[in-house]
C-alpha cells in the first residue's frame, strides 16, 4: 500500500463476541473510502464458560485472526489503527491473560470499551455514512450484547447497551440446534426482560414521535435482511413483523439449524440466527418498530472516524477528541477547582518533558486528563479522596475512553499521593513510572493551592536515578512543600524502582 504512512489511512478493528472484522479506509476533506475490508467469524462470545472464563480453544481462534490481520497492517503504523473489543471481553474474567497476547500477536493496543461508549461509536459510524437530520432510532445486534441509540444527526441523545446478543440467547436456547415454538418463546421472554427497561426511553410514542426511523447495524440485521430479500418477502431489505414471523416459521418448519434451507442465508449465521430471530422480534414488538432498516454504518466506521478526530481534527472539519469534552464535563460534574488543576497539569507536564522527553503522545495526553481530574473524589471525600477518585475514574462512563485507559487514569488519582506498593504491578511498566512521578510532584509544588513558580524546580534525569533540583532558597520559602519532598524520597526508596535524591 503506497499511502500506507499517510495520516488519512486508518483502520479499525472490531473485535466483536461473533466475527472480527478490520477494516482500512481512507478520509480526505470528510469524505470516507474504504480501501479493505476483513471479516472473520470467531465466535468469541461462545468460549465463554460458566465462570466467565475465555476458553483456550476460543482464545486460539481470536488470536489466528489476529494474526492475519496483523499481516494485513503490516505497513500501517500504530497511531493509526485502533483496535477495540467489545462484549465478551468485557465479561471475560481472564480478559487481562488473553489480551496480553492478543496485543503481542497484532502488534497495536486492543482497548476494551465500555456498552455506552461501543453504542456511541456505532452511531458515530452511521451517523457519518448515512446523513440525516431527523431523529432516528439506531439499533445493533450483538453476539452478547444489544446497543440502543437515540441520535439527531450527527448528535448521540441516549446511549444504551444490553447484555443480550444473537450469540448468547442462541446457546441458551437453541443449545442443540433444534427449532421449537417454546423456545422461541421462552428466548423472546428473556429478551423482552432485558430490554424491558428501555422502553420508556426508545420507545417511538405515536403521539409525539421521538424518532421517524429505526436502522439496524449489526450483522444480525443485515443477515435477517438479505434473507427477506433473497426470498422475496422484502422488497427493499426492510425487516418487519410479517418478515420475522415468516423465518420463524421456516424455522420450525425444518425443525433444525443444520437443515434449515433459506435462500440468503450464509453459513457463519445460521448458528446465531434463532437468537437473533427473537431479539428482532422483541425489539420490533416492544418499541413500536414498523420498519426496521439496515443501516450504511457500524461500529468499524465509528472507531475509525474517532480515530481520525483524535488524530487530525481537520480530517472532519474540525471535530474535537471526544476525549477533552468528557474531561471538560467531568470537572464539571464533580465540581473539581479547576484553577488547582491547571496548575498540577501544567507542571506534571512540564516536569514530565524533562523526565521523559521522546514519550508517546498518549501518554502525555494521559497524564494531562489524569492532573485535571486527579481530585474528583473531593466530591465524595476529602479524607482519602485519591481513592475515591480512583474509583469514580475505573468505572465512570466517559465517552471517548476505552475501560482500559480509565483504569489507567484511575491508577494514576490513585497513586496521586501516599504509599507506592498499592500500585507496584503497574509500575512495572517504565511509561507509568514517569508519568506518576511528575503526577505526585507537581500535587506536592501545588500543596499551597496558590499561584506557582514552574521554573523553581527541575528534574534531571540519568536512567533510573532521577535528581529534583530545586531553586536557591526555594525550600526555606516552602518549608511544608520541602518537608512532602524529602518524603517523596522516602516512599520512592521504600519501593526502590528509581533511585530519586534531592538537590536544594
């Protein structure tokens, strides 16, 4: 690929619980090219076993795609691919195991996103690939989970994710493959429980209508719609009642997965799609759906455009990083002294330039969100309110996160202050070395919360020995800011990671 290093080639790779797909596209001037596309059906979601726990012969399946992927970006730098994982990870106990030598197999970072955050993204995707201003209703079926998205135009309203998918409600149900009209039933029940809960948010109401049409951007969609196609019971692909009770009659009809014959139908969905059968009848039934329609986009397209975003705003006419307005919207939530968080950022950052002056940006950038929300546990706290933020960081729904770079953050607030051994398995990762230490020193030349002076301290760096240099007199000006040093020293000795001195 002759372009491959140019900025506006980007991919994206959506491990989801049935197929992985990449895909590897092109942006100029807003435009959208897609240059490859891959889909592999792996069925990860159904490696998961009674513990939650990913089954090695599921991890193995993961990890040949992969592979093959990895051959595909071969000529792709690491900023510009983004590779997300979506439900069963999220369930997975042992997710942490398996990802370890996913990312090694791939050879980019696999980011774990939370159901809210892979809703936003599907319709970020479809939002961009198929432009409308009327409120729509956006829905994507999932291997073992279903996102639901109530959006006007570009703009997401309500984001939800259920855990329900084709994948999950098939096994339970359909476990040996067979057709019988109580399963259909009993699955539709425990679909129409999960999503039960929904509906007063993405139900249509006649009266006022919230959105004027549904879209569906899963697989499960489209593979139910070119089924209805195929056999001549849709004309456009649009699914509807009629058409669903008329597969389920196929259904039963042939009594088994392995002898069900209907004309569109391939053969990596004919395992998942009584699940899905019943999900789309329940959805349709439940939120008033007289039409449901495949949509242009999906998540793929969504981590793409997102990528593009936090990577050159202009490729989209100047869209921002999603991921400043969520820290922007958490200062403000949390009520967070805005004016003491500049002031940490802006030395952490500063000091952390002179620690580490090649770092990744996004390692940067992390220790830039981690300064300005390093104290929104004050909101529940101030006794303790590094854990507090630590907490309300690992489980916030922030969009633009990945549940990975939150627990990064999180460990971050954590290790803001106090001793270092709570966080000593992070630490074994250099990059985290140096972004806590410019985290705690900073917080240390704040304590005061008052106007400070950036250049009266230094840090100088050789290897593992990190001396703090400190302007003349400046400790006898600062004597409580001298005295939290000189025990930095000692919480830094008593793990004996880096070797750090003080120099006043």
């Amino acid at each position: 690929m002759n372009q491959a290093h140019a900025p506006t080639i980007l991919a994206a790779i959506d491990m989801g619980s049935n197929s992985f797909r990449l895909e590897i596209a092109q942006l100029q001037h807003g435009q959208y090219r897609r240059i490859d596309y891959l889909k592999e059906t792996v069925r990860l979601g159904a490696g998961l076993d009674a513990q939650s726990m990913l089954t090695e012969e599921a991890a193995q399946r993961g990890l040949e795609c992969l592979k093959r992927f990895a051959d595909r970006l071969a000529d792709l730098p690491t900023r510009q691919v983004r590779a997300v994982a979506t439900q069963t990870l999220r369930e997975a106990r042992n997710r942490n195991a398996f990802l370890a030598r996913a990312q090694q197999v791939l050879g980019h970072p696999i980011e774990v996103i939370s159901g809210r955050e892979e809703a936003r993204l599907i319709y970020a995707g479809v939002a961009r690939m198929q432009t409308a201003e009327d409120p729509r209703l956006v829905i994507d079926i999932g291997g073992r989970s279903t996102e639901m998205i109530l959006g006007r135009g570009p703009q997401p309203l309500r984001a939800e994710s259920f855990q329900i998918g084709s994948v999950s409600l098939s096994m339970r149900y359909f476990p040996d493959g067979r057709f019988t009209s109580e399963a259909f039933r009993e699955a539709q029940v425990a679909a129409g429980a999960e999503l039960e809960e929904a509906m007063n948010q993405f139900a249509r109401h006649t009266a006022q209508p919230r959105w004027r049409q549904a879209l569906g951007s899963s697989g499960t969609v489209g593979a139910v719609s070119q089924i209805l196609a195929a056999n001549g019971v849709s004309a456009d692909g649009s699914i509807t009642l009629d058409g669903l009770r008329w597969c389920i009659e196929h259904c039963l009809d042939a009594g088994r997965v392995d002898t069900l014959k209907l004309a569109g139908l391939k053969e990596d969905r004919r395992a998942v799609v009584g699940g899905g059968l019943c999900i789309l009848y329940t959805l349709l039934t439940h939120f008033d759906i007289d039409w449901l329609y495949p949509a242009k986009g999906a998540l793929r397209q969504g981590v793409i455009f997102d990528l593009a975003e936090r990577l050159d705003p202009q490729l989209l006419g100047g869209a921002r990083d999603m991921r400043e307005q969520s820290v922007a919207e958490l200062q403000r939530r949390f009520a967070v002294d805005r004016d003491q968080a500049n002031r940490v950022q802006q030395i952490a950052q500063r000091l952390h330039a002179q620690l580490s002056p090649k770092a990744e940006e996004e390692h940067r950038r992390e220790l830039g969100w981690a300064a300005a929300l390093h104290e929104i546990g004050m909101m529940v706290s101030h006794h303790d309110h590094h854990r507090h933020s630590a907490y309300l960081l690992s489980h916030v729904d922030a969009p633009g996160f990945s549940q990975n770079q939150l627990r990064r953050l999180g460990d971050l607030a954590l290790g803001q202050r106090g001793g270092l051994r709570k966080l000593e398995e992070q630490l074994q990762d250099e990059s985290v070395v140096w972004q806590l230490l410019s985290l705690r020193l900073a917080a240390i030349k704040c304590h005061a919360r008052s106007a400070v002076d950036a250049s009266a301290m230094k840090l100088r760096r050789d290897g593992d020995q990190v001396t703090i240099e400190l302007r003349k007199g400046w400790a006898d000006g600062h004597p409580r800011a001298h005295f939290l040093l000189k025990e930095e020293l000692e919480a830094w000795s008593k793990l004996g990671r880096i070797q750090l001195a003080l120099d006043d």
